[in-house]
C-alpha cells in the first residue's frame, strides 16, 4: 500500500472533508482521530496540516489561450459567467485560476484534501472530479453541481500485455471509459452542464445546450443535461458513429438531428446555429470541458501517489483532450505536488492524422484535411478545434505524435483483449503508438508508461465481431478467435477439445 494510503487509513481529517461547501476556505480546527483497530486512541495536541488562510476566495476566467502560450499578459478577460467561446480577435479562450490564491496552501494540504474526499459520499466532494474542485470550478455552488460522481477510474496495471508484448514492467491503463456513459466525456460534461445550470439559475436566458459529436460527446451532454433537466440538441453525422453511441443520446431524450456530413461538417453547422439562438455550445472549443477533463491527469498522480509516470499516450481527434492531460499535470507542478511533467505522445489514426503530419513537417505548415472512414470513429476528424492547444501541449512536454493504421489499430485492441481488457479502437490507436514507440526504443522497458484508455470497449461491439469473425476486407485479422462450430454430440465436442487442449499448456 502507498505510504500516503496507507496514512490516510490511519488518519481521518473528518474537518477537511466537510470544511469546502463553498469555494471559499474558512479557518478550521482539524479534528484529527487517530484510529488504532478502528478505536479512537488519541485527540488533538497533534500539528493540524499546513495554516489555512480565512477567507480565501478561489476564482477563475476566461483568458485568450494566446496569452498563455506567449506567456504574454493581458487586459482581455471574461467572467465564466459570460456566454464567450473566442477571445476578440477570434482565437480560442483558456481557463486562468488564481494560482496566487491556491499557492496559499502547500502541496501537502492539497494532497491531503483530495484523499480525504475521493471516493466518499459527500456532495459532490466524492466524485474524482469535485474532490478537485478549487481546482476545477471554484465559484460554482455545491447546488449547482450536476455530476455522476465521475472520475475515480481504474489505473489498471497492464501486466500481462506489458510482460508478454512489450517487456514492460511498469505499464498501465487509466480506463476514462469505465464511467457513467461510456468514456471520459463524463469529466468534461459534468463541468460545463453544471455551469449551464447555474447560469439558468441566474435566469441567463439559454434555452438548451447543443453540441456536434462523434458519438461520446453527445451521449455525456444528453445524460448530464437530462439529469438537470435542461434541453440537449445533438448533431451527428449519419451512418458514422456505432449504434450503441447513437442510442444514448435518443433514449436520453436528447434532440437529435442526423445529418448527412462527418464531424467537421456538423462542427462548423452547431458554431454557426449556437450563434444565432440561445442554445449553449458544448464542444471542447468551450474551454470549461477541459477544466473537467484535465482532472484526469491529476488523478493519475495521485493514483500513482504523486509519482510521476514517464510517458502518457493519449488518442487525440479534436485535440482538446491532450491540452486537457497537460494542464492537468502542469498544474500540479506550478503548485508543488510534482517537480515534473510526462512527456506526451498524441496517437492519431492515418485516416484521420492532421496533426501527425504537421508534427513530421518540423511543426511548419498546419494542413486541415478530409478525414477518412476509421474503426476508431470518434477520432474521425481532419480539422481539430483545439489543433493549438494540442501543438502547446506536446512542445512543453517534449511531446510526440504516433500514427495508426486500420490494421495496427485493431490488432492492438484485439491483443490488448486477449490480455483481459476489453478497450475500444481509439485505445488500440494509443496502444500501437506505444508498441512502434517501445519498438523503437524510444519507450524504454523499465519505463512508466499510462496508456489512456477513453471509452468502453462495449460501445463498440460491432467492430470487434467484424474483427473476430475475420470479416474485414483487406485485413488478416491475425489474433482473430473466431467460435468454433460443432455439432451437437459428444464425440465431436471431444475431438474438439482434445485438438484444442494439446495445444494447450498445462501452467
Ligand atoms: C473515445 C474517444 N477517444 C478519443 C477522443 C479524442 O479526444 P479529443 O477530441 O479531445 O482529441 C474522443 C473524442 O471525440 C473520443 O470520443
């Protein structure tokens, strides 16, 4: 067990975990107990945890990304309770908090908060997310909050598949996907939905939130806005995203337009539309999703026990995900609980690759592209929103971007899931950038490497029975496991098995 686990089990800051109703911290008197077999032996006398200003008030902004990727100061700055998605000159926004106002506390405090409110039952300070939240949303009122007690997801050590594939020891799986609708949408939404409902509460006339989507996106929107009750539009392009991503939204009760174009095309028509009527934009062009997806990264560190892993892969289409990752770890950096970044590899499908080719064009010309059909179809998208954020993200973290063919892809994910996993094809794409990395040897063996892992694999059935029934023109499908069809009577069902089990070993 992890030595702070291992404290946190012994020690119970019952004052901690209940001081934060509002954003603001008031001074307390920590109730330590410490617990011997369960039974309270000693009270008090012991140094509370680092001082804890009165009054302290968190706050953040929307500040233009420009300012922060120049690290040039601005005068440009916007309420989180103003409807803005671009700065003046029509580049994209960035949140800025008040790092002053946290830095009042050391990085033991905030280690210290966050153990002590994860996974517990307390609104909404239980959910992975909201044990952040100064971190997060600072301003929001507990009330407001809409949230699924998202967050808390697997670090999955990916022993086998690290073992048997690649001689790693150290390898493992955050699975985002294991999450209240399927993928790490979830950390994103429940931010953005909570201030749109805060702001309805401010009698803000919005009448519904809409989004374009590759399928994840619209499903977290339908389900947070359902929760809250509050009016959800979605645009999908026809025929490009799995069944099972489709029927969340409907049986969500979203509005859900299908619409004869791909992703890019439906993007451009939801900016155009949430222009012109009071319907809220909620793709990651809004930077309050990332506020919530960079959460993940925090996560990993303190799952790690703020150990800082040397590499984190993470499939990327809109590009808005891997800033998110970024931001989380720098800001456990700027306040002391890291003394470092991961460096981060972006994993794109070649269908689908904008930013792999600007990044093997020395990053000199950036080129939108017509994306091409991928079994990893929510990273189908040839002009990405946050191409940016991404570039900034990866040039600070001495970054690199992987490419994935069909073929790789799905040969990735069905070997991942022989090993135990059931991941999706935009995993497959983060595992095949990791297999050409530590083939190259760039990624070393004894490495800390997290793959992320960002929906279920269930949403995305059909493509795995295409791959295991061999179904797929132009692909071997080599670690397909097709069933085996037998008659109905014992001496066949023996000589099966018998010809199965010679081939196979006793240990
Ligand atoms: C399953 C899945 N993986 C990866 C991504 C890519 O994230 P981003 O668009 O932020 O790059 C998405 C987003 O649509 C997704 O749904």
């Amino acid at each position: 067990m992890a030595s702070s686990q291992l404290f946190n089990s012994f020690l119970s800051y019952s004052s901690l975990v209940n001081s934060h109703s509002t954003s603001t911290v008031h001074h307390y008197m920590p109730k330590l107990v410490i617990k011997c077999n369960n039974t309270p032996i000693a009270v008090n006398n012991i140094s509370p945890p680092p001082p804890s200003p009165s009054n302290i008030n968190f706050s953040a902004k929307y500040v233009p990304f420009n300012s922060i990727s120049t690290n040039t100061s601005t005068t440009e700055s916007y309420s989180l309770d103003e409807i803005v998605y671009r700065s003046q000159a029509g580049g994209l926004l960035d949140i800025q908090h008040d790092m002053e106002a946290l830095k009042q506390f050391d990085r033991e405090y905030w280690k210290t908060v966050f153990d002590s409110r994860t996974g517990t039952t307390k609104w909404p300070y239980g959910s992975g997310e909201w044990s952040k939240k100064e971190w997060v949303l600072p301003e929001i009122d507990n009330d407001d909050i809409v949230s699924a007690f998202e967050g808390n997801s697997n670090l999955f050590w990916a022993e086998r598949f690290g073992k048997k594939i690649l001689e790693m020891n150290d390898l493992w799986v955050k699975h985002c996907g294991i999450s209240h609708t399927g993928s790490f949408k979830d950390l994103g939404m429940t931010v953005l939905v909570s201030q749109v409902n805060r702001l309805r509460k401010m009698n803000v006339p919005l009448v519904g939130v809409g989004c374009a989507s590759t399928g994840d996106t619209s499903a977290a929107l339908s389900a947070y806005c359902a929760a809250a009750d509050i009016p959800s539009i979605v645009f999908l392009p026809a025929n490009k995203i799995s069944m099972a991503q489709l029927v969340q939204p409907i049986a969500n009760g979203s509005f859900v337009l299908s619409i004869d174009t791909d992703f890019d095309g439906c993007m451009k028509l939801i900016r155009e539309i949430t222009s012109e009527l009071p319907i809220y934009l909620a793709n990651s062009l809004n930077s309050l999703r990332l506020e919530g997806q960079k959460t993940a990264a925090i996560e990993i560190l303190q799952q790690f026990d703020w150990e800082v892993p040397d590499w984190v892969i993470v499939p990327g289409g809109n590009l808005g995900n891997i800033y998110a990752f970024y931001k989380g770890f720098k800001m456990c950096q700027e306040l002391g609980l890291v003394d470092r970044i991961p460096r981060l590899v972006c994993a794109q499908a070649t269908n689908a690759n904008p930013l792999f080719l600007y990044y093997k064009s020395g990053w000199k010309e950036f080129r939108p592209l017509k994306a091409s059909t991928t079994f990893a179809s929510a990273i189908q998208i040839g002009d990405p929103v946050s191409i940016d954020r991404a570039v900034y993200a990866l040039k600070n973290s001495n970054g690199i971007v992987e490419e994935a063919t069909e073929e790789e892809l799905m040969d990735a994910m069905a070997l991942a899931d022989s090993t135990g996993m059931f991941i999706c094809p935009h995993t497959g794409v983060a595992l095949t950038a990791l297999i050409k990395l530590r083939n190259s040897g760039i990624i070393g063996s004894t490495d800390k490497t997290v793959v992320v892992s960002t929906a279920h694999g269930l949403k995305f059935t059909q493509s795995k029975i295409d791959y295991q029934s061999r179904e797929i023109k132009d692909m071997a499908c080599k670690y397909a496991n097709p069933p085996v069809k037998v008659k109905a009577e014992f001496g066949s069902v023996m000589d099966v098995l018998k010809k199965y089990l010679s081939n196979t070993r006793l240990h």
